[in-house]
C-alpha cells in the first residue's frame, strides 16, 4: 500500500509544503545565481525516470558558461560562482527538482535520475534501478555519493528496489539530513564529479 499509493502522496505533500516553506530562500537564490550567471539561475537537463521514461529535470545553476579561447566550456571548479558553491555544499542547488516532485516525474527518495545516454550501457540488473521513481536522494546518495564507483552505486539502488519501505525512506531522508548538516559527500568545488558511467565489457545484451 505505501509504495502504491501513501509513497505518491507523501511525496506531493512534502514537495507542496517544501515549496511554501522555502519560497523565500528560493527566490533569494535565483536572484543572487541570476546576477551571477547573466540571467540564468536554472539548469535544465534530460534524464531517466521510471521504466526508462524521460523527462526534464530542473536545479539551480550553480556554474557560468565561460569559454576558452577555442570556445570550449572552462573546467567546472573556474566555472563555479560563490553562490553557486554555497548551493552545492549544502544541496541547495536541488530544491527546484521539488516542482519533478509535484508533476510526479521524481520522488523524494530513489535512486538518482541519470543521463539517458547511459540506457543501453547498462546490464539488465542495473536497469533494474528504473523499476521506481527517481528521487532527489537515495541510499546510494547517503552510502558514499561520489566517493563509490558506477558498480557500487547500482547495487545500492537495485538494493533499494528490493527492500523500499516507510521505514527505509525514513532512514535515507535523516540520514540526509545529516550530512547535508555535516557536509558530508556534498559536492563542492573541491571535490572531483563521477567519471562517465562507460558500461561494464562483456555485459550481455
């Protein structure tokens, strides 16, 4: 009954109630990151949601689009702005993904939304992971982040998958809480992001 019905419900709530609450912050927010990024406080991106469907995903901006020279993107730590920095140490920069939440495109907790290049990359067990809806954290999210590899963080979503409940969905969303506090596995500009998710060699078809 929970992951039918009470799981979508929770989820609308918590993302309604959320959106209310930090109302004010989030307007400072995209004030301060419209001024840093030249009028473009948010960051639109394709991913992958439940059975594989895709959707657009919505954060707050955290990095300009300066260019070299030669037109290409800087790396990411001379990209990020102080604001955005900020955002990213204490996962700010998701708070708009709680409008995902309403359309019911994402839930509170799942497994990570990735790109949809990484479908036909992955072995049927990991597909596995789109069996529920993405969420803005997850156990692999509060088990490691980026400090694990690809294969770990598929078996900590498959392992989701398996076992979701209320009491699990608790677990994650306080453990969250915790090291967001604690700025644990919270990406910032001195931390080094996931290499590209290439497949594993050999994986069956």
């Amino acid at each position: 009954m929970y992951k039918l019905f009470f799981k979508r419900l929770i989820d609308f709530m918590i993302a309604l109630i959320g959106l209310l609450i930090l109302s004010p912050i989030i307007i400072t927010i995209i004030i301060l990151l419209a001024i840093a990024n030249n009028g473009k406080p948010f960051f639109y991106q394709k991913r992958t949601g439940k059975h594989g469907k895709i959707f657009t995903i919505v954060k707050l901006k955290t990095m300009n689009d300066k260019k070299d020279a030669e037109g290409n993107l800087l790396p990411d730590h001379i990209r990020i702005t102080k604001v955005g920095d900020i955002c990213r140490r204490y996962s700010l920069d998701e708070i708009p993904q709680l409008f995902n939440m309403l359309k019911g495109d994402m839930s509170l907790i799942g497994p990570r939304p990735l790109l949809p290049k990484y479908l036909p990359r992955y072995t049927k067990e990991q597909f596995r992971r789109h069996n529920v809806s993405p969420g803005i954290t997850g156990w692999a999210q509060v088990n490691g982040r980026n400090a694990i590899s690809w294969e770990e963080k598929f078996k900590l979503d498959t392992y989701y998958v398996d076992n979701q409940s209320f009491i699990l969905d608790c677990k994650i969303f306080f453990k969250t809480i915790q090291n967001v506090i604690g700025k644990k596995d919270i990406n910032s500009s001195s931390n080094q992001p996931m290499p590209e998710f290439m497949g594993i060699e050999g994986k069956a078809d």
